[in-house]
C-alpha cells in the first residue's frame, strides 16, 4: 500500500522488550524465565486470548481502535492526536487489528478471539458511510466531533494535508476502504450476519459506483468518492517570503482539488482490484470480473508514452489546463506535477501480476520501457552524499515532464499559515516526511519480466486455469492475513499459503514481554504538539523546519521527540511508552504463527 501498510508490520519475528521493575520497556534483550521451558501450545493460545480480552474490552472503544496509547488512555494517536471516541480505519488501525484478531481464532479457536474480531467487525460497520466507503476516521461522538476535529488538530496539521479539509465522502486512500471490506468480508464468510451482510453489499456496490466509466479514465478510480460538490480553501502562498527563497520555484496544488483524479499513490487500484477479486473468489461474485478487466486495463493504457514511459500518483480524469485525459497530475501540496518512480516500480509488478491473471502478453508489452526509463533517471552519487536523507535511495521521487529531472520538495516558514511547499531541482534539505529518494530495483524487474516471457505456452495455461478470473463456484480465501502480505497470487487456487516458521525461543521472547501484564508496552514513536489555536501568520525566515516532521507549536503533525526541530522551542527526549497497534499486530501474528504451525 504506502507508508502505512499494515501487513508489513506484521510478524516477522523480533526481538521482545523486557519490562523492568517500573514497568517500562527496554530494547536490550529478552530474558526467559525458567517457566518457559515447561511451556505449551495450549499456554501460549491462552495467553493470544489474554492480550486480546484486553485490547477488546479496555483499550478498543466500542470495537474500535486508533494507532497508539499511554497505558493510562489518556493522550491516543492515529496519524494525529486522536480523540478517545475515534476509530481510525486507516493501516495499522481498526481493520488492520481486526484481520489480527481473526487470523488469531484460526489458529486458537479462541470463541474470545472470535468475539473480539466480531465487535471490531461491527465497529467498521457503525463506521460505515452511508455511500458504502469509509473514511479516514470515525467518531462515535458524532458528525459534530469530527467536524470540529477537523476544524482544530486537522486543520492544524502542516503535512497532512488530507485531514485540514472535512470532505464528508469515502477514501480509497491507504487502503482505508479496501482493508475495512475485506474484513467484513472475512467475518460474514466466517460467521454470516445480518449486518455484515448489509454493509458488505453496501461496500461491494460503492467499490463498483466509484470506478469511472468510458473514455481514458475508464475503470480507473479516484481518491475520494462520491466527488466533492463544495470548495476546499486552501492555505494561500504567504505575502511575505524568505530572502534567501531559490527564483524559479514551483508551488504546489497545481491541480486544484486532486481527490478526483485517477489515483495510483498508494496502490488504490492495485488493493480494489484484489477486494473485488476476493468476492469473485468467495461469493462467486463473476459479474465482478469485468470491472477488475476494466481497472486492469485502465492502468495499462495510462502508462506515458517514451520515452518517459512510466506514472504518475494521480492522472487527470477527464482534460484540463490545455492538458489531456491521462495526462499526470499533481495532487497534494508536496506531489507536484511529475512521473513518480516508485509509482512506476509498483504498477510494473501489478502488470506482472495482470500477466499471471489473464496469460495476456500485452500487459507485458511495454513493461522494457518503463524500466528503461527508470534506468534513465537514477540519483547521482553527489545527489546521494549531499543529501543524508538520499543516501540509500537509488532514484528521485519525481522527475519532470519533459526534462527528465529530477524534481525535490522543499518547505519555508514554521507553520501551516507562514509557510509552504515549493520544488525546484535542488537536492538538498528535502523534508524528513516525505522521502525525495526510492529505492527501485531494476535489475529485479527486469529478470521478472525475463522470467514471464520464457514461460511456455503450456505454463502459462496453467496459470489462467489456476486464475480466480478463472475460477467457478465457491473457494476459501486465505486463513491468514496479517502475518505476511497478502497478493493477488495468494488468490490462485494451489497458492503457495505456508506461514512464517517461528521457533519455540521465538514465540516464548513474545509471552515474555508480556509479563504480568495483560498488554505489550513499547515506545510510541511519534507524538503531537496538542492544539493551541490558529497559527500565526507572522513571517519566520529561517531554515529550522526545512527537514523536519513538524514545525513551531502550532503545528499538530507527529514528529519524533528524540530529533524535533533544532529551535529552542523544542527539547529532545525520548519516546513515552505505550500501547501500540503495530506492535500488537506484529506480536499477535508471531504467536498466530507458532500455534497454527505447531
């Protein structure tokens, strides 16, 4: 998915925090007590249901979960402060913890277990938009809570721009829909139930609704739905600017209000076409199927021609600006206008697996440009020694239309009302938020597309006969889907399905953090700045917030309290401890592993 994936902090196994006398977690090791040795499947099963009553009856509300906690619940977190009434969809929140708790009854055949996915289950349903989509967020406080949380923290949020603007529609952004449908959709195969079998009708169709219809944009989807009828405001270009400002910038938002472009950022076409797969497969859903043709086709035909033959995260919809449909768009303020790489990078692997789907060679046809271009536009090594934040990245993010330049994002000013994104070609001082470097493997594209073209026709055969699009009736979806990332291969009947192997030392380091506890403590990571009132609009020239997750005090996005901005406003210290749903999801899939394998 993006940045926020959940399944890649799943569980692979790791190293388990000690608790010490004060109840506050070190990094240092594990110890294992001698109890452990005389420790069974049946006890670390139990102990799966003991943190999952827990996070189910004191840390969810009503069934629903943010991202992270003080053990007390006082302050909670999703990308932002979070109210305690909030359900947060986006990875890792609420579906990504219910996919958990899930997978964990699998395994145990825990009627605790079950119960607890089953109330998270029902929370995305109370969640649920009357369009059939989910957003972002939910409070169970009401319309008027969130709206006012969008007025202040959201609002307040120089970096996140998706949350300053309360839109009142569905996301498709970070998986936010497609992770909270296939849950529901899990849970009515696992146990049918009036409302999950409502909601995920209602999921099914708005999926459908949303994909555009005929012309360039057919079968493609954008990032929010149903389109946006009012005026977003955006925060204007300061009057006043730094001297030291570069000439011959760009400033963002060149595309107006992106949310309706087609939108690839973060694999939204990539995640809806496998939701729709999974009903194809369960439900035996095949009038599906022509939709997950038209998305397929969709991204293959807005691939830009050579010989910069790659993508952007969002493509213009339908003409505008003298530009044509198909035509790459800018969206937020700091995705300027531009062919992005690791963009490209994932919708060749898509085009690898819509190969593997159909056995159509044509998805193949232009893949050896889109790496070739990608070859073309690599980070030079003074990029990368001059810039820490570029070292280990091997291509820009953006690269220019046209020019093929490498294009980077830049910020001034301290806050949200002082201050804003400009690019240029500089590759210094790129923001710490938003990375200005991928890592793109090239040579590991290239030999996958070596490797499908040598297949012979008889394998290729089998792999369309294995296809769901060409499966009849009914077939089981994978048992497990927060241990590892789960892909459209995972679909194909005689999938490869194994889990993870997790040794016995392993799945004991994991009940060993717990201690006597009910909960794992570890750092949080990330805290915000709490809401102080507008911004002021005050003019600051200095560079202190260039390469920083956050800016002065009012603003309210999530930094890292050990390396916050170098003003005196800010004093490093380390990162409060407390519950965190990474974490918990990890740890829980650790022990799903070894009791499912054992």
């Amino acid at each position: 998915m993006s940045r926020r994936t959940f399944s890649r902090l799943a569980a692979a196994p790791a190293a388990a925090l000690v608790v010490g006398s004060a109840g506050r977690a070190s990094a240092t090791g594990t110890v294992t007590p001698a109890t452990t040795l005389a420790r069974t499947r049946a006890d670390i099963a139990a102990t799966m249901t003991r943190a999952i009553t827990f996070m189910d009856e004191h840390v969810s509300y009503r069934g629903g979960y943010v991202w992270s906690y003080l053990p007390d619940l006082s302050t909670t977190w999703g990308e932002m402060e979070a109210r305690r009434t909030m359900c947060w969809i986006q990875p890792p929140g609420t579906p990504s913890v219910g996919h958990s708790l899930l997978d964990a009854y699998h395994a145990t055949g825990s009627e605790a277990c079950h119960r607890a996915a089953r109330n998270t289950g029902l929370a995305l349903v109370d969640a649920q938009l009357a369009c059939g989509g989910w957003n972002y967020i939910h409070d169970t406080a009401g319309q008027g809570s969130l709206r006012k949380w969008y007025e202040t923290i959201g609002a307040g949020g120089w970096r996140l721009e998706e949350f300053q603007h309360f839109y009142g529609n569905a996301t498709f952004d970070d998986a936010a829909t497609s992770t909270a449908a296939q849950l529901i959709l899990r849970l009515q195969l696992e146990q049918p139930h009036p409302k999950f079998a409502a909601s995920l009708d209602r999921a099914i169709r708005f999926v459908v609704a949303a994909q555009y219809r005929g012309g360039v944009a057919d079968g493609g989807w954008p990032q929010r739905f149903p389109a946006f009828s009012g005026s977003v405001e955006r925060t204007p270009w300061p009057d006043e600017l730094p001297p030291w400002l570069p000439t011959g910038i760009r400033h963002g938002m060149e595309d107006g209000d992106y949310t309706g472009h087609v939108t690839f950022n973060d694999n939204v076409l990539g995640e809806n076409i496998k939701f729709l797969l999974m009903c194809v497969t369960s439900l035996g859903r095949r009038d599906l199927i022509p939709h997950v043709r038209r998305a397929m086709a969709c991204l293959h035909r807005m691939q830009q021609p050579g010989p910069q033959a790659g993508w952007g995260l969002q493509h213009l919809a339908r003409p505008a600006g003298g530009r044509p449909a198909g035509a790459p768009a800018g969206a937020r303020s700091y995705e300027p206008r531009a062919l992005v790489t690791h963009t490209t990078q994932t919708n060749v692997s898509q085009l690898f697996a819509y190969f593997r789907l159909t056995g159509d060679h044509g998805f193949l046809r232009r893949v050896p440009e889109a790496i070739t271009w990608l070859e073309s536009c690599r980070l030079t090594d003074q990029q990368k020694a001059e810039n820490p934040l570029l070292a280990s990245s091997t291509h820009p993010t953006f690269v220019e239309l046209g020019t093929n330049r490498a294009r980077f994002v830049h910020r001034f000013g301290s806050n949200i009302r002082n201050g804003a994104y400009y690019t240029d070609y500089d590759h210094r001082d790129t923001p710490s938020h938003y990375s200005g470097g991928r890592k793109i493997d090239t040579a590991a594209l290239r030999a996958t597309y070596e490797e499908l073209m040598s297949m012979s026709r008889s394998e290729v055969a089998d792999l369309k006969a294995r296809s769901p699009l060409s499966a009849r009736g009914r077939r089981e979806l994978p048992g497990y889907f927060s241990i590892r990332d789960l892909g459209l291969d995972d679909l194909f009947r005689d999938a490869d399905l194994s889990l993870p192997t997790v040794t016995r030392d392993q799945a004991d380091a994991v009940v060993d953090g717990l201690g006597t506890r009910d909960h794992w403590l570890t750092p949080v990571g990330s805290v915000t700045n709490p809401y102080r009132g507008p911004a002021p609009v005050t003019p600051y020239d200095g560079k202190a917030y260039m390469s920083r997750n956050v800016g002065d005090l009012y603003d309210t996005s999530p930094y890292d309290p050990l390396n916050p901005p170098q003003t005196a406003l800010y004093t490093p210290q380390t990162s409060p401890v407390g519950i965190t749903t990474s974490d918990f999801v990890k740890k829980l899939g650790t022990l799903t592993a070894y009791v499912a394998n054992s």
